[in-house]
C-alpha cells in the first residue's frame, strides 16, 4: 500500500470521517441535499436569514452543445430527479424519460427539458444532484442508441459497468438500456431493469480448465439450458481454428462464438470475421452467430457488421459516454421574467413537430 493522503480520516471541518466501505454517497446523504456544493447551503443560510427563501422562482434546466457534436441526445434520469425531489413543496416538469431531445429549436433558441417552479430556498440544495443524474445517464443513453442505431436488428449488450465504479452499474446499465441496447450483463444491473443479466464466458475459465473444449463442455453440462450457448474462441489459438473447435464439440446447442481480439493483435478485425464465418459455413455451421466485443463503439461497428458480425457486446465506449452539460438557470422570480445574461427569461414550454422532428419554444401559455 502506498502512503496515507494527508486528507484521508478528517473532514474539511478537522472532525473524523464517517467511515465508508466504498466511497459513495448514500441514498440518505443525497435526498437530504448533503451531496451538493457548499455555496449552495450557504446561499440556503443566506436567504433564510434575510427572509428570502420562500421566493417563488422558475427554474429551467437547459443542455449546452452535446459532445462530439452529436445532433441529438438521449434524456435520461428523469425518474431520479423525481425521487430527488419527493416531499419536497414544488412542482416538476419535464421530458419523459427516454426523449429524444435537441439543443436548440428551429429558431436557435435553447430548448429547456425540464423546470422546477416553487420557493427556491426549498432545492436550491438540490442542483447538485440533480444535474448530476441527469448529466451522466443522459450521455450513457445517448451513446448506447448511437451504437444501437450502428447496429440496427443485431443484437447489442452493455457490457460495461467494469470500467466504472460498482455503485453505478444500476444507472449505467439502465439508462443503456433506455437508449436501446437489447440487454445487459451486469446481474444488478439486470435487476434495476426487471431483465435476465446476459453474458457469454471469461477466459479465465478457459484458462482455468486447462482446454477450451473441457470448458466449453462444461459451460455447456452446468448452466441452465435456458442460456445460450456463446464459446469464446480467442485465447489460445486462430479465431477460426477455435471456433471450427467449439462448432465440432457443441454442434447445434452452439448459439454463437464470441471473438474478444483485442487491439494490439496485429491483423484486420473485420478479415478475422470473413474467415470464421467462411470456415464454420462450409461445415454446415450456418446456425452459429458471430458474437463480437473488445473496444467496439459506433464508429467500428457497421464495418464488422458488414463483414458478419451478428452481436455485439459493447462496454467501454458506453459506460464512459461523455457527459451531456446540463446547466439550471433561474427564469422567473415572483411571476416576474428574469434570466442571468445569455439565458432568456421566464416559463416556456415547448411544442414539437412530430412529422418533421422540430421543435419551437414559445413562452409559456402561448400556443
């Protein structure tokens, strides 16, 4: 173990930590309004001491120009935000969970997916944590219906929460299956979607079991037949040699063969498809998909589809989605316009064109 942090064991106050078995903020610390910024509870002090925190403000959260200049974004925490703001003496409107949404509207106007209305004093506190709900699981939404959409009718499967910290595997796994992906592996993942956690074999099995065929046998002898039968087929030999292997020691009960080369292989992806799909078709293994992952994202995927590839598991490109930028603006005070400069003040509401996908934001109440 390396040296101790000078911070670790005191807080910013010189008093004890709390101690954590991992380091996430609990259910309690976040619907209190704990897990936010300090300038936020000292502007709560603020107000109440001068008698101003039941001002009634209108609040919009807007997004600013997506990453990689996506054209549209995925709305994802929705659901969250509602359990954020539960007893709370406000009220809430927004995008369903799950809408596709743009920047700006046809004008260039920025369109608000979502205001709070009440006194501000009352969530002030709450900023915080809600942009970061939806800040985070928006990009995930967002990224997986770009692989999805990559993919069109071949099988996608978020195979990411190993790249993330533990604790976030439900909201990684749910907002990528809102985007659109077809299934998820991560077993609590799976739960938090009411969905059977989907997954193939690690090498370590393989490795573990001394030969890819006692393992794929083994696989095949000890979990429920209910499971598709998916061999990995990269670990010791050829790709197609392995799979041609599995094909011969499975026959029929072989759902597909997943590849997992990873980049630094020397050799072209897509050729390394075209010969194990050659190679398992002239045998009489038409049947058997080719089931892909290692590094995969949007950008690679209709190559590799076009070459054979019939599944994907997709993980990091996903789970490390950038962030959509969300930001929360006050637009009215006491039924009165107002906006901080570059924002436009108050309530709007936003009519789209569902024929032609446009959207026009119009003050609120103005049809």
């Amino acid at each position: 173990m390396g040296p101790r942090s000078r911070a670790q064991g005191r807080s910013w106050r010189g008093s004890k930590l709390p101690r954590r078995l991992f380091y996430v903020a609990t259910d309690e610390e976040i619907k209190s309004g704990k897990a936010t910024d300090i300038y936020f509870i000292r502007t709560k002090r603020i107000l109440e001491a001068k008698g101003l925190d039941k001002v009634r403000v209108v609040a919009e959260v807007t997004p600013s120009k997506l990453p990689e200049r996506w054209p549209w974004a995925i709305l994802c925490g929705t659901e969250e935000v509602a359990r954020l703001f539960e007893g709370i003496p406000i009220d809430v409107y927004s995008m369903p969970e799950g809408t596709l949404f743009f920047t700006r509207d046809r004008k260039g106007l920025r369109v608000p997916v979502m205001f709070i209305e009440g006194p501000y004093g009352d969530f002030c506190v709450y900023e915080t944590p809600m942009l970061g709900l939806l800040c985070q699981a928006t990009g995930v939404a967002t990224k997986a219906a770009r692989v999805k959409k990559a993919a069109g009718d071949c099988l996608v499967v978020s195979f990411g929460t190993r790249r993330m910290h533990p604790a976030l595997a439900p909201m990684i796994d749910r907002a990528a299956y809102i985007g659109g992906l077809d299934a998820v592996s991560n077993v609590v993942g799976a739960e938090a979607i009411g969905q059977k956690p989907v997954g193939t074999m690690p090498h370590a099995l393989i490795i573990v079991m001394g030969d890819q065929v006692r393992a794929w046998k083994a696989f095949d002898e000890v979990v429920e037949p209910d499971v598709p039968r998916v061999a990995l087929v990269d670990t010791y030999y050829d790709e197609k040699v392995e799979a041609i292997m599995a094909a011969e020691a499975l026959g029929k009960k072989l759902f597909a063969v997943r590849l997992d080369t990873p980049g630094s292989r020397r050799g072209d992806f897509a050729e390394i498809i075209r010969e194990v799909r050659w190679e398992l078709d002239i045998r009489g293994y038409k049947h058997v998909k080719i089931f892909l992952s290692g590094g995969l994202d949007e950008y690679s995927i209709p190559r590799l589809k076009k070459a054979g590839a019939e599944a994907f598991g997709v993980g990091t490109s996903i789970s490390n989605a950038p962030v959509v930028d969300f930001a929360m603006d006050i637009v009215e005070i006491g039924g009165r316009p107002c906006a901080k400069r570059g924002k436009l003040g108050g309530k709007k509401q936003l009519w789209r064109c569902w024929d032609c996908m446009a959207d026009l934001v119009a003050p609120f109440g103005h049809e």
